[in-house]
DNA sequence: CACCAGGATAAACGGCCGTTCAGGACCTGG
DNA sequence: CCAGGTCCTGAACGGCCGTTTATCCTGGTG
C-alpha cells in the first residue's frame, strides 16, 4: 500500500500532489477548515479523485502525517551523519519543500494523532542522545532527569513553532522561515538570542530554584506561584 | 439532557450558561468541532437561543475569549496582591471553575484571535515586571533583552500548556490539573522538576552559549544543525 | 481488432451546519 | 381583563460538507 517515499522523484503523479496539497491547505486552514474540494483545487484535481487515492478525509490526513515523519526522519538522519545540532528542527529548515511540511506539523501537533506522538516520541529520545553526547563533551552540564530535561526542551522547541505567530508579534522572528536566508536568520535572533542567554546563565540564582524545587513536595504545599 | 457542572446551582442566567457550556465545548471538541446544538445542549436551551443572546457563533467565540481574558486579568490583580510567582498561570489553577478556562486557553492560543493576542501582550508586560523585581531582589540574573527574555518564558510556559496532552503522555504531567491536589502536583513535578534545573544551572557552558550566539550573526552562517 | 483496468470526472445524495421564522409560555403593569 | 415585553422553542431553509454513483477517456494486452 505504501509506496516509495523516500524516492521522492515522482512527485508528478496525482496522489503525491493530492497530498502536498493537502498538507499545505491542512497548515493554511486547520483540518477542519481544509474542505476535500479546495484540497482537490490546490491539486488540480476534482475532488472525487481525493476520495478515490487515500478513501477518505481522515486516511488522506492520517498519510499526511505519516509523510512529514518519515520526511523528517530520514532529514534527521542526514544531519546526523553531517554533525548533529541542538534545534531539533533543523532538519526541516532549508530542506526543498521542507517548510510547509513545518507548518503542517506547528498546525496538527496540538490535535496529537498516533504518528505525530510516536514521532515525538522518536525526537526526544533523539534529544536525550545529543543531549548525552554534549554532556561528555563538555559542553552541556548533567542532569538529575536527563530524560525529561530533553523532553522538556523538545516540547519548549515545539510549543514555540505551535505558537509561531505569537512569536512573530512579540519577537519579530518567524520560526517557520527558511534559516538559511540572513535576514530570516537575525529576525530569529529576536528568539534564539534570550534562548541562548538562558541555556547559558540560567534563569534564578540556583540556591533559589534548588528551593522552589523542594517546594513540588507534596506535604510542602508551596507550589510556583503561590501564596 | 441537562448536565451539572461542578456546583450544583444553575441560578446563572442562560447567557451565563450558553457562555460557559461553549467554553467547555470549544475545549473538548475545538471551535471548528463544537457545533451550535452541541453548546446548546451543554446548557441545556436550544440551538436558537444561542444564535438570540450572542447573534452568531463567531460573535459567541469572540465573548468566550473576552470572558476568559477578564477573568485571568481579575485573577492574576488577586494574585499579585497576594504576592507573585513566576509561574504566569498560576493565577487560573485553583480558582473555582478556572480550570475549564485554561484548557479552552490551551485549545485557542495557536488560533491567535485579536483578544488573546491582547492578553499575551499584557502577560508578557507583567512578566517583565515580575522578572525586573527578582532581578533587584538578587534571586533572579539580569538579562541583556528583559523584554524579549519574558516573552520567551510566557511562550515557553503557554507553548507546554498548548501541547498539555504530549506533557502528559511524555512526562505524565497534567498542566491543566488543580495543582493544589497533592498528586496532581506531584506529578506536574516530572514537568516543574527539570524546568527549575535548566532555570537553576542553566543547560550549556556559557562560553558555548555565548558563541553559539555570535552564530546567529548572518555574516557566519554556522546555524544549528547545518549540511 | 476487441477488451478491459484504472485514472479521472460531472452530477448528485444524504447529512450536518449556522441561522431564520413564526410563534408559545410567562411575567408585569395598567 | 388585556397589552406588551422578554425569554424561549420546534420547524424549517439554504448551504457546504464528505462521499457515492455512473460514466468517460486512455493506453496497454490478447
């Protein structure tokens, strides 16, 4: 049932533009605002035709959605081989055709079909390996709970993409954008500079957190943010 | 089918109840979900009173939004007066009927509607102001961009809200539980815990940090995560 | 040639949607 | 008693939705 995705040379057959339609569209409009027959529209197709290659709405998304996680697997894997980074996303900036698939994954992620989490799943125990690696460098400073710390990056990383237009209102930056033009680059500086400052220094004098942190106990009953 | 929320009394006005039961709805099922009849019958009227007291389904959004920003902007006075966290929705958790609220919140922010756009700008002015005191009391390190450091944290914390159902399947924490309940808390910890130790310790060297954001200069184009 | 498998379409169907319409119950003041 | 408002409802309308049906076109195979 599932062709070659990883070809990716014929993209001219009407299925595969049927679906980067719809993964365009779905970003645009949401799922629910995204109508077979303007996703057949976008396809140059007629919408029966949609029906007729995935069966229905709901199959065409749920293949939506296993494309962006193969994609950006396999993107992963080749930025992997070229020298991991930090940005869990990096494999989809500046990968042809790889932005709207971003968009796709800002708009859906908060919907949490099966493929998107067993995807994130997939990132963070990616994020907990770099994570490790950096640790041994040198680089980055252990962890009491490695794995929820990189999980906890992952969904900060994440949470801002879902909420990439408010980060363009209060920043000026669009995470969406393709990193690799320079004027994209430093309007995203607007986010990554107090990222980095935080990464660096922190947030709280540790004495401080190391306090607030006892405060999660149960039978001290003083939570953040509370009287 | 008349329901009963949580306490009992329906000696609210049906607008009240109309108001209230969308809230709900546009959580659970989204707004593109939440049809007329179905809010209808969460407040036990007919579909038409709905379309009477509000004049429309978008007019009836549009309120839903105003009433949740009024009551977080009443809460987070109440809270202040009390004396303020760092955690800018504490302010909801806890409070009577606040919890329906924020996960309508939750389900609304990526939308980005003018008034929770509002809202987000007021938050972010505050945490300014939050984070501005801690810095002059010495818990809290001085930043280089106050402004664009609080709007990163808000987006950090409402972005975590947003994909509350990944924290919950990644971390087993609920960030929309009354976190006053002793193992609620408890297990928001396996989401608080890591945060307080990135905000504590940081998560790189500073050296590194500081030249991963010379990086972000676009004369070197050495990004994160580059071919 | 006949044949037919499959890509593609126009037309149409049933269903749910938001909304309108025409009033019914019930109070309040005369 | 009636008049007039307010709150509320059942029925219905038009429209868009996802999907089905019936049909056409095209090209490969015997």
């Amino acid at each position: 049932m599932a062709e070659a995705v990883a070809g990716g040379q014929d993209d001219r057959t009407a299925k595969a533009r049927i679906r980067d339609s719809a993964i365009t569209t779905f970003a645009t409009h949401g799922v629910d605002g995204a109508s077979v027959r303007l996703i057949a529209e976008g396809a140059g197709v007629s919408p029966p035709l949609v029906i007729h290659h995935f069966g229905s709405k709901e199959a065409l998304r749920r293949a939506c959605d296993v494309h962006v996680a193969a994609v950006i697997r396999e993107q992963k894997r080749a930025v992997i081989a070229a020298g991991a980074g930090l940005d869990p996303l990096a494999a989809l900036r500046g990968v042809a055709g790889g932005l709207p698939l971003l968009r796709y994954l800002a708009r859906t992620l908060a919907d949490g079909t099966e493929e998107v989490a067993a995807l994130l799943d997939d990132l963070v125990a990616d994020a907990e390996g770099y994570l490790a690696e950096g640790v041994e460098a040198g680089v980055l400073k252990p962890s009491a709970y490695p794995r929820q710390r990189a999980a906890v990056l992952l969904l900060w990383s994440l949470g801002a993409l879902v909420l990439n237009e408010h980060v363009g209102r209060l920043l000026g930056a669009d995470l969406t954008a393709d990193l690799s033009a320079p004027e994209a680059l430093a309007a995203a500086g607007a986010y990554f500079g107090p990222v980095l400052e935080l990464f660096g220094q922190g947030l709280m004098d540790e004495g401080y957190a190391e306090r607030l942190r006892e405060g999660l106990d149960p039978d001290s009953a003083a939570g953040p943010g509370r009287r």
